[in-house]
C-alpha cells in the first residue's frame, strides 16, 4: 500500500509541469479590436518554458513564422503554412519575433517573450521593414 502511494506521488510530480503548462491562443486578423489592420492579437505574450502558443488563423491569408535570427538561442524555428493554424511548445527562454510573411512590410508582428527574457542584443540584425520595426519596438516595451 505505502509503495502504491510512493509510486502515486512521483508520477504526479513528474506530470505536474505539463499540468500547469498554459495555452495561448493568438489570432491572426485582417483588422484588430483596436482598428489596426493586419495583427496578431494579442500582440505580446509573457511564457514560461513548455507554454504552447496556438496560431488561429480567424482570417485568411495569414501565416506564423519564426523571423530569422529573433528566436533565443538553442530555440526551433517554427513555419506555418498560409491559412494553418498550428501549436508551438516554447522550450528556450528568451524572446520570438514572430512574422506574419505575406504582411510582414504592413507590421503583422508579435513577441513572444519566454521567462526571465531580456531583449538580445542585434534583435534587429537584418531586414525589418519601418511598419514592422515600430510594432516590435512596442511590443518589446513589455519585457
């Protein structure tokens, strides 16, 4: 009986990370609550390591990507398909630019900032449109 119930309590320990893991879910929208056109709502998320972030695509023509080099070192770069909806499981601590390809130039961004993040240095190394630029720069304000 006190080997059942040792073994009981060491599985609920090993499950209880993923039982207090949370899902998110972001919508990719032509037109936002707030009026702005081409948005992932919401725009920011704060994760922890092993959160799942689910990409509806509520309109179509949209995608969620992983934009190269904004992903935390050691991180898998995630690429959904136009009109996909698809789950990423966040491992890596550190901040997700994530893009919207077909509207990246019109600023359909958002971050995902992973536990303790803090954002890396050359976050901006590469092409970010001005639009693109400006909605990341308010997003990361957040961390």
């Amino acid at each position: 009986m006190i080997r059942t119930f040792a073994t009981g309590l060491v599985l609920a320990a090993l499950m209880s990370g993923a039982a207090f893991a949370e899902t998110f879910e972001v919508r990719m929208l032509n037109k936002g609550s707030d009026g702005e056109r081409m948005v992932f709502e919401p725009a920011f998320i704060q994760a922890q390591p092993g959160d799942t972030v689910r990409f509806i695509a509520a309109d179509k023509g949209h995608n969620a990507e992983v934009n190269k080099g904004m992903l935390p070192e050691g991180a898998e770069a995630f690429k959904g398909k136009i009109n996909e909806e698809i789950e990423v499981t966040l491992d890596a601590e550190g901040v997700y630019g994530v893009i919207c390809k077909p509207h990246f130039a019109m600023g359909m961004v958002m971050t995902i900032a992973v536990g303790d993040a803090e954002v890396p240095e050359g976050f901006f190394e590469g092409r970010v449109p001005p639009k693109a630029r400006e909605r990341f720069e308010a997003q990361l304000g957040n961390i």
